[in-house]
C-alpha cells in the first residue's frame, strides 16, 4: 500500500472482565456499533484502519467493514501486546491508537493530533493530574515499532516515557468538545446504561454499517 501517511489502529482484543466478558464492540450509541462509530470517525481523515483482535475467529467478526484484521500475537499482555502485532501491519508513517470502547471520540480532535505531532515520536493528551491518554493519541510508526522490539515493561505509561512525547492538556480540545466526550471510555455495563436511552447491547453479533 503506497501513499499512507495516517493510519488508525483500533484494539479489540481485551478481556472485557469488568463487563463479563462481553465485547464492548458489540455495544450500541445512536444506531451503530461502537466499532462502526469508530470505523466512521477515521474515515476520511485516515489512509487505512486496521482492527486487532485477539485471535483470528474474533477477526472475523470485522468482515464487511473497510478495514485490515490482525490478532494479538502476544496474548495476556494487555493493549502493550496489542500495540506490538498491530504496528507491524501498520502501513502509515503516524498512527492514532485507540481503544474500542471509546465511542464518541472526535474526529475534530483526532486531526488536529495528527497536524500537530512535529518531529514528536508521540503527542497525547495529559490531565492536570498528569494521567494520560495513551489510547487517544497519534504515534510515529517507527518509534513505536524501535520500543515494542526490545520493551520489557507492560505499562503504556512506560511506553510513553520512553518515546520523545508532546504532551497536550486535555482542557486545549475544549475548543472542539466542549464536554470532552472524546476520552469518554466504557468499562462496565452501568458506563454503557449511563450514555442514556440511546445505548444498548446486542446479545447478537450485530451487522456491521459503515
């Protein structure tokens, strides 16, 4: 694949324990799957998506969306593991990383990262507290690949650390989100209950639309 600058990766392969081992991509917000949510926010502003899952059968679950499928070669790892089969399948020269159980990430906020990345190995946005959003950040392909060959540590905070990091305070995307509904994560079923009427769960595997 020639011409890709942005890609987009989107980690499927969690455990989901908080919310009994469902998967959260099956979860429902205004109509669609968070997975399609997400597969709609990158388009157009990416070059390519691509999924990882955790193994090739829940890979199959993506078919039909616009997308790559890779699975995590390195299970019980956490995203780190994640991350690590990902990057190799990784066309672009930036990437934005993120989780699927993030439902309302702004495609406004997602741009701006990318056009403000510089000669930065990663920019990611940072709380006041100084947690992190690693999963709602732009990388550079190469670093990341030079860190996961040798990384030791299962902390993406480590990760971050370890790479020449931008790093953004969350109040500056006011400006796009006045509620910073983009870092918005759902961990647990009483999260999803929380997003209001508009929110479900499909006991089924949902088709998928982009």
């Amino acid at each position: 694949m020639t011409g890709v600058v942005r890609s987009a990766m989107i980690l499927a392969g969690g455990d989901a324990k908080r919310v009994n081992g469902r998967e959260k991509y099956f979860f429902f917000y205004k109509g669609c799957s968070f997975i399609s949510r997400l597969v709609m926010t990158f388009s157009g502003i990416c070059d390519e998506i691509v999924i990882v899952a955790k193994s090739p059968e829940q890979a199959a679950h993506f078919d039909g969306l616009p997308v790559r499928c890779t699975w995590d070669k390195k299970r019980g790892l956490g995203p780190i593991g994640g991350i690590s089969s990902g990057i190799e399948e990784v066309k672009g020269e930036f990437v934005f990383i993120a989780a699927c159980d993030m439902p309302t990430i702004h495609q406004s906020i997602v741009t701006y990262l990318f056009e403000h990345i510089g000669d930065y190995d990663a920019i990611i946005p940072e709380w006041e507290n100084t947690d992190l959003e690693p999963l709602h950040a732009v990388y550079r392909v190469s670093a990341v690949r030079r860190y996961v060959e040798g990384h030791e540590s299962l902390s993406l905070r480590d990760m971050v650390n370890s790479l020449h990091t931008l790093r953004v305070g969350a109040e500056e995307f006011r400006q796009f989100d006045p509620q910073l509904e983009t870092f918005q994560n759902i961990n647990t079923l009483d999260e999803l209950q929380a997003l209001g009427p508009d929110a479900a769960y499909q006991e089924k595997h949902p088709e998928n639309r982009v």
